[in-house]
C-alpha cells in the first residue's frame, strides 16, 4: 500500500510569526526530534520566551516583518 502524502501549508502572517499547516517534524541542532500534527506557530520576532514557538511576543514589541 502507497503511503499517503499529506500537505503542509507554510504561511508568513503579517507582522506575526510563521504557521505550519500539517504534519511536520522538528529536528533541533543536537538532533532532539519533535512531530507536531496539529498546526504551529514559530516565532520571527526573536523576542518568544518559548523559541521556536511563538508566544504572542511580537505583538508587545510591535515587530514589522
């Protein structure tokens, strides 16, 4: 059985950080591996307490990006 490919939606929010649509697995720089299934936000500001996550941060530094 064919295994079936499933599609991940990557969108760059205005000012806000970046959304992951679908199934994805992280692999951090010391090869620790995450598989997130539902959908994610990752921090572009730099300022999340919860890196990569994004914490609503860029809203209270008014991050433009």
């Amino acid at each position: 059985m064919a295994s079936e490919i499933k599609t991940i939606k990557v969108t760059f929010t205005k000012d806000g950080p970046i959304m992951i649509d679908g199934p994805v697995i992280m692999e951090g720089q010391y090869g620790n591996r995450t598989t997130e299934t539902k959908t994610i936000f990752l921090c572009r500001c730099g300022g999340s307490s919860n890196k990569p996550f994004c914490d609503g941060t860029h809203k209270k530094i008014d991050f433009k990006g």
